[in-house]
C-alpha cells in the first residue's frame, strides 16, 4: 500500500481553527447548505492575518502583468472569471487532479495568484483554511464566499 503525501506543511498552517470550520462542526445539519450564511459574515481580516503568517501564502502578489490584466479587462470580467473558474475547477464533489488544477504563473489570470494567495487553489486548501469540506459539491453559497475571499485579495493587492 502506498503511503499518502501531505503536501501541506504543518507550519503553513495556523493552529488555530478557521471560524467556518468550527461553524461547520456545530451545525447540527449535514446537508452542506445549513449555516452556509455564515459566509456572508466571515470575518476578512481574521482570515487575511492567518494567511500572512503563512511563508507560502504571503509570498503570492499581483505582477505587471497581473495588474495590466485587470486594468484592461475591468474588474467586473475579473470577478466574473472568478465565478467560472470556482464553479468549473473547485465546486464539484470529485476533481481527479484536485491540487494540481491552479497554475501558478504570473500573467495568465490574477484569479489563479489570488487562489494560492487564500488558500482557494484546491479542495484540500479550502478545507485546511476555511472549514469547506472536499467530497462535496461546493453549494452556491460557499462558491460565492471563495470568489468574496478572491476578489478581497485582489483588491486588497492592486
């Protein structure tokens, strides 16, 4: 039997649970959409300071060409970007190349920077950093929430 390969470094990772995860753990629900409101709240600067800690996250940034991108495009064809590429490569339940699916060059899409940046690039990143659990099909409200947490940091970056 092959052992598994956590990719994740246990120092990437604050210790301290994300507060959708903890939502996720007390909703008394197990349908996925219960509490998903929650992510309407969420609290951007708790998230934004954990994701600075991490030596990989923090390293991500918007280019030249990221930030020429998003001045010819508009940010309204950014975000709508955003919503594609959440529903076509993070919302379904099973993605055979889950981890792999994000590239990370500069000049291809900020969208793809921003998801490495906030820990939206894969499932297993969303579970370790906002509570969103792998094996489901992302509901409407939590592919909103990750195109919220995208657009923040392209925001917060330009």
């Amino acid at each position: 039997m092959s052992e598994e390969l956590d990719l994740f470094a246990a120092s990437d990772f604050d210790a301290q649970e994300s507060p959708l995860a903890a939502n996720d753990r007390n909703s008394n629900s197990d349908d996925g959409d219960a509490g998903c409101e929650r992510f309407i709240d969420c609290d951007f600067e708790r998230l934004f300071e954990r994701l600075a800690q991490s030596a990989f996250r923090s390293r991500f940034y918007l280019n030249a060409a990221d930030r020429t991108i998003i001045a010819s495009r508009g940010i309204d064809t950014i975000r709508r970007h955003a919503h594609e590429i959440v529903a076509r490569r993070l919302a379904p339940a099973v993605i055979p190349n889950d981890g792999k699916q994000t590239p990370m060059r500069h000049g291809t899409s900020p969208v793809f920077i921003a998801q490495h940046a906030t820990g939206c690039c894969c499932r297993g990143c969303l579970e370790k950093w906002h509570g969103i659990r792998r094996g489901k099909m992302l509901t409407t409200a939590e592919q909103d929430y990750v195109v919220e947490v995208i657009m923040e940091w392209i925001r917060r970056n330009m």
